[in-house]
C-alpha cells in the first residue's frame, strides 16, 4: 500500500509540475504496476485529494457523487 500511495503522490506532482489539470491528470495517469489492482479506478479519488493538497484554488471541490462518477467513467476506458 505505501509503493501505491508513493506512486500515486509521484505521478500526481509530476502531472501538476507539468501544468496538467486535474481532469487532464487522471486521463494519462500510468498506474504502472498497479493497474491491475482491483478497482483501479480508484485512482481519481487518490488524484484529486492530491491536488487539492498541491493547489486547493485550482483544484474545484468535487462532492462525492461526481468523484464516484468520474471512477466509474475510469473503470470503462
């Protein structure tokens, strides 16, 4: 779990140094070694608390309905 949280934390800061929107973010996230996991998707949840911790101004705030509507839109890509 810490390689994964790790993980998440590297590609996260990487993403937004790049100046990549949070939405632009989760499109192009390499989940790397833990793509497999089960319900990868959960990936955008880990993604956008990391970058309301980066930049909580750019960063809208997402109630919980729609986070769980973006990881479902994930887990279909």
């Amino acid at each position: 779990m810490r390689g994964y949280l790790t993980h998440v934390i590297e590609q996260a800061d990487a993403a937004h140094a790049r100046g990549l929107t949070f939405q632009e973010a989760i499109e192009v996230v390499d989940l790397g070694e833990y793509a497999t996991w089960l319900d990868a998707e959960r990936i955008v949840v880990n993604f956008h608390r990391r970058y309301r911790e980066l930049d909580p101004a750019a960063t809208p705030e997402l109630d919980q309905m729609r986070l769980m509507a973006m990881m479902a839109q994930k887990g279909l890509s």
